[in-house]
C-alpha cells in the first residue's frame, strides 16, 4: 500500500489523438459541453486539494442536472456521481485522523521546547501525540488508495469526453502557444508545481488543457494525465497545475513515503500536452526538461549551481529558488555557455558601421522591450530619447530585425541579419546605393555591419 502525505494528486488515462476537424461557423461548441467540462475539470477555482475533494458531490450533482444529450457526456454524468463519493469519502477519512491542529500545535510548542524535563504530564501528552501520528498516518494510507481509485475513473470518465474537445476546437497551431515551467525552491524544500502559460498572444476561450507525465513519483500509472477546462485562458496569465505531475524531479519515494529532495536532472520527452481551444488546438507535443534557467537578465548560473541544483540569486528571485523550464522535444534548450539573454528589459550596446565603400562607425544602443517566442520589439536608443523601434526573430543562434515603420519618422535603420553567441550578436547588413550611377561607374550598395555586447545591469546590494 502507498503513503502519500498530499493526498490531492491530479491525473487521468493517455492522451486521445486523431483527426481533427477545424472549427466552423456551423459547428460551435456546444454549451452542454462547456457547462459540464467546468464542472468535471481536474481543476475548479478552489484547486484539487481539501476544497475540491469536499466540493465534488455538488458539482456531480449539477453535472447530472445538465441532462446532457450526446452520450459521452451522458453517460461521463452518471461516473462522476461514484468518482465524487470516492473524493468526498476520501477526505472524511482524513477528517476522522485523530492527530488535530491543536495537537499539531502543541508538538510545535514541545519541538521548540526541546522537549526538556521529566514532567509525567508530558510524558503522556507525547504517548498520545505519537498514537495520534499513528492514527493519522493509517488514514493517510487509506484515503490515498480511495483516492487513486477516484483518479482513474475520473481519468476513465474524461477519455471519453475528450474527443469533443477535439472535435469543436480551432485550426492546428503551429509554433509554442503555450510556455510549461516549474519553480522549486531548495531553500524551503518544496516545489511550487507545475505551471502552464499562454502565450498565444491573444485569450482562448473553451480551453481544455490535456497534460502527460512520465516523471510523477505518487501518481498511480494509470492516473498520469491531467485534464482540466477553462472557459476563458487570458494572454499571458499563467494557469497553476499539480506538483504531483512533476514530483519525481525533486523527490526520492520508498514505498510512497517521501524521504528526500534532490536537484531536478534533464529529462527528455518527460511531458506531453494537448491544448484545445475555440482559437487554435495543438495535439500531442513532447517536451524536455533542461537545466535550470535564469527568469532576469543577468542571473547567470555558475557551475557548481548547475552541477548541484544549488540555489542562485537574481533582481528578481530571493536565493534559493530555481527555475525549470520545458522546450519542445529535441529544440534546443539553455546552455550556460550561451544563455539566452536577449530578453525583456536587457540592454545590448555596441558600434554600426559601413564597411563597404569604407564609412562613418556609429555607437548602437538598443533595449529589448518584449519576447515571446522568437519573436522580439526593441528600441534603438540615443540616451533616454527613441531613435527608432526595431521588430525581428531570434532562435537557434540565429537573429534578423528591421525598422518598424513609424509615422513622422523616417527608417534609417536597414535589415540585419546575424548570429547571437551568449553574450555577443554580429551582424551584417546591405541597403540601397548611397549614390547615383555614373558613366563608367556603377551605382554601389552599402555594406556594413553591427556588433554588440550583452549589457548586465548593476547588481544589487
């Protein structure tokens, strides 16, 4: 039997995949769906934890009340009335654990004490404070097999709803419309989870999210795969989902008891998602895990930090945080030999010249103002005043940009194209003849160049 002490775990069976139909104006999601999606989501409002457990007979009861019309939902309606009597029952179980908050909070106070002195008194509060462990972690075995039962006939339930999602979402996507990472902190001993953020650059709406781990340490095997509806996704705004799915990066399981945190490895094709959404659907898309990635310009890990999982600091983080991020399967990830620091708010200051017919060298000085994805804005900067904005790509070391057409302002900016090194871009560019042809001599094109340097800004104090 397994022990797990966070009960709450999220999953669900494998990912469904086929053909998928794009959406059309005659074939709208119906609202019988999305009323019942929301209701039978891995994930409400209040999360998968105490909340949603003691909340499931409710929302079954409002699922079944929908009286749906196509089958699947039909018949997913009448599972969900056992899949929540198996989490409400789970947590009953719990709740009749005899060790209290107030018992908590007196092994607290003796903790701190030291557990000093020969005080009979004591002596026996301890006796029934380790019966009352004792009784707790009975229950904890219990309600944790209630619960695995729970998750795969929810995962169960969900397989055979998932194909609607499919079949009303929008038009295949290509590119990274959504960013997974996770936040750990080895300070604290403990993960923040895993995290999923759109970046698609506009709100989705009707989104059912379909996410699969091969690195869940507490998860039964057949409870993998997570599952979870939101009628709207915001651009940019991040959606929480369960540690569980990721618990094997940071934990060390005998017999489901927890007895460690380690530094998360890279882990090849560790999770797959599906995204189906009014706007756009992706199915099946594999990630890696790399090693752990600065969020700031500047923080820069050294090697024992990326050799030992060691904590770091940064403007942005207090020490002892690392981030994780996830790139699809086989793209290249971070290098801590060539970070990637061309990001939001970094600085990178250099020269532009001619080169050919032989010319003026001008400083350059431009700061990223956005990323996402490969894609990139900028400003080129003469002190604190805009010369001009800039707009361009940058992936896999290689960079390219050009002037944004701006009313009242004349470009002076050519194309460039170029490779990014870490700390370093080099560029080439060519514009049109800087004079008229004459007899004898032909008009010539401009040559030039660009160099610049990664700017880190001043550290802290």
């Amino acid at each position: 039997m397994r022990v797990r002490w966070s009960v709450g775990m999220l999953g669900a069976l494998a990912l469904v995949t086929g053909p998928h139909p794009a959406l059309t104006a005659a074939d709208p999601v119906p609202a019988e769906y999305t009323r019942f999606a929301e209701l039978f989501s891995m994930q409400t409002k209040d999360g998968y934890l105490k909340a949603f457990r003691q909340d499931a007979p409710r929302r079954a009861e409002a699922a079944a009340a929908l009286k749906p019309a196509d089958g699947a939902l039909a018949k997913a309606a009448k599972e969900f009335d056992a899949v929540a009597l198996l989490y409400a029952s789970a947590q009953k179980v719990l709740d009749r654990a005899t060790f209290t908050p107030e018992e908590q909070r007196r092994m607290q106070e003796l903790g701190r004490a030291g557990f000093n002195g020969d005080d009979p008194k004591m002596a026996e509060y301890l006796a029934a404070a380790v019966a009352g462990l004792a009784n707790e972690a009975r229950a904890v075995q219990v309600s944790t097999k209630i619960i695995d039962e729970a998750l795969v006939r929810h995962a169960a339930a969900w397989k055979a709803v998932a194909p609607l999602a499919k079949k009303y979402a929008g038009p295949k996507a290509t590119g990274a419309p959504l960013k997974f990472s996770f936040v750990m902190s080895r300070q604290a001993h403990m993960s923040y989870g895993l995290t999923a953020v759109n970046e698609s650059g506009r709100a989705l709406n009707n989104v059912t999210l379909v996410v699969s781990t091969a690195v869940s340490a507490s998860l039964p095997a057949e409870a993998r795969t997570y599952y979870v509806f939101h009628r709207e996704w915001k651009a940019g705004e991040a959606i929480g989902l369960r540690q569980a799915l990721v618990d094997a990066f940071t934990k060390e399981w005998v017999r489901g008891i927890s007895i460690n945190y380690t530094a998360p490895r890279p882990t090849p094709g560790c999770l797959t998602y599906s995204v189906y959404a009014d706007q756009l659907s992706q199915e099946a898309v594999e990630l890696d895990m790399g090693l752990p990635e600065p969020t700031s310009p500047g923080a820069i890990l050294t090697p024992r930090q990326r050799n030992t999982g060691h904590m770091f600091r940064n403007s942005n983080e207090r020490e002892g945080t690392l981030h994780y991020a996830f790139h699809r399967h086989g793209e290249p990830q971070y290098d801590p030999a060539k970070p990637d620091l061309f990001v939001a708010g970094s600085v990178w200051t250099g020269k532009t010249g001619v080169t050919a017919p032989k010319g003026v060298v001008r400083d350059l000085n431009f700061i990223v103002t956005s990323r996402s994805g490969a894609a990139f804005k900028a400003e080129v900067r003469s002190g604190t005043i805009v010369v001009r904005t800039i707009e361009g790509s940058v992936a896999n070391g290689k960079i390219e940009w050009k002037d944004v057409p701006q009313k009242g302002v004349r470009s002076h900016g050519p194309p460039v194209a170029g490779e990014i090194n870490g700390t370093r871009i080099e560029g080439t560019y060519s514009e049109s003849p800087t004079a008229p042809a004459r007899p004898g001599r032909p008009a010539k094109a401009a040559e030039g160049f660009v160099s610049l340097e990664y700017n880190p800004p001043p550290e802290k104090k």
